[in-house]
C-alpha cells in the first residue's frame, strides 16, 4: 500500500506541476493531498524497513566497539526509541480523539477527514513499537550471553528511561510554559 501510495503521489506532483507551469491550472488540494499521502507512504512503511533492518544507521563508531559496549549502545538506542515512538503513539492517539469529536479535515479545499491519517500514525508506531520490543528481547538475550555486569544494565536503561521521563515532562504544560523560542 505505501509503494503504491509513493508512485500515485509522485503521478500526483507530476501532473500538478505540468498543470502549473504549462496552463497555469494547478489541481486544487494537491498539496494538501501529497501531505496525507506521505503519512500513509512513511507509517505504513516504518515497520516493514525495521523488520528488514533498512533504517539509515550510523555505524562508524558502533563498528570499532567491543561486542559489550556494541550491545550496550544498541540496547540503548532501542529502549531510547521504544520511549519516543510510545509518546507519538500517545499524541496521536489524543489527536485521534480529538479529530473524531471536532470532525477536522485536512484543508478546507480538500474536505479529507484528518482522524483516518492520523490513525495511520498510531498503527506505523505501534508496528514499529513491536519490532522494537522483539529486537530489545533478542539484545537482552545477547547481552546475558556476553555477562554484562551491572554497570552496563545501568548505563543501557538508565540514560534511556532518564531521557524518555525527561521528555515527558517537558511536554506537560503545567509544569512549566516554555516560549516558542525555548522550544526551537
């Protein structure tokens, strides 16, 4: 569904652009359209390319590792990234039920209801929060092969479940009321 969803947005921009520059006549919502389009493309695709693992790492360093602190760093990365997708997967999900009692629509020039994308959102995450766990179970299981000591558990969870706390509470407003500058 997403490589089909990439080629018709890719037919779409085309089109639209031969529209625009040759008769002036740009299609109406294109770009909202190509917007919604490239959530079903991203989050219907997100966990196919975990599971093949095809996301774009950055191995110069975890290459020159010891299989320990290889173990170590992924681990980490895992539960680091378990920790985001579950706040998207939560956002969402209030978005979600939000859209659905407001009825919001993607642009007033294309009536497209938002809830259905953003719902694809959840479930890409939510995939992709499943692969996840399989490959922290298979790093833990690893990671007991080699022995870790208890420096390293501390070092893989810790720093992770620090960040992943920390990033929850600069999102509730009540705490505090960071100016849009803060936040960029």
């Amino acid at each position: 569904v997403g490589v089909i969803t990439l080629f018709l947005t890719a037919c779409l921009t085309f089109v639209d652009v031969i529209l625009r520059y040759i008769f002036n006549r740009p299609i109406r919502g294109a770009w909202e359209l190509t917007g919604v389009m490239m959530v079903v493309v991203v989050f219907l695709g997100i966990a196919y390319v975990q599971n093949q693992k095809g996301h774009v790492a950055m191995d110069l360093v975890i290459d020159h590792l010891s299989p320990t602190l290889r173990i170590v760093v992924d681990t980490a990365i895992i539960l680091l990234s378990i920790g985001l997708f579950v706040i998207l997967i939560w956002q969402n999900f209030v978005h979600v039920l939000r859209f659905l009692q407001i009825g919001t629509v993607v642009s007033p020039d294309l009536p497209i209801p938002g809830a259905p994308f953003v719902a694809i959102i959840v479930l890409g995450c939510t995939l992709l929060c499943l692969l996840l766990l399989r490959d922290l179970f298979s790093n833990v299981a690893e990671a007991l092969r080699l022995g870790l000591k208890w420096y390293h558990w501390l070092l893989m969870s810790g720093g992770s479940i620090l960040f992943i706390v920390l990033a929850i509470l600069w999102m509730q407003p009540t705490l505090w009321q960071p100016s849009l500058l803060t936040v960029g």
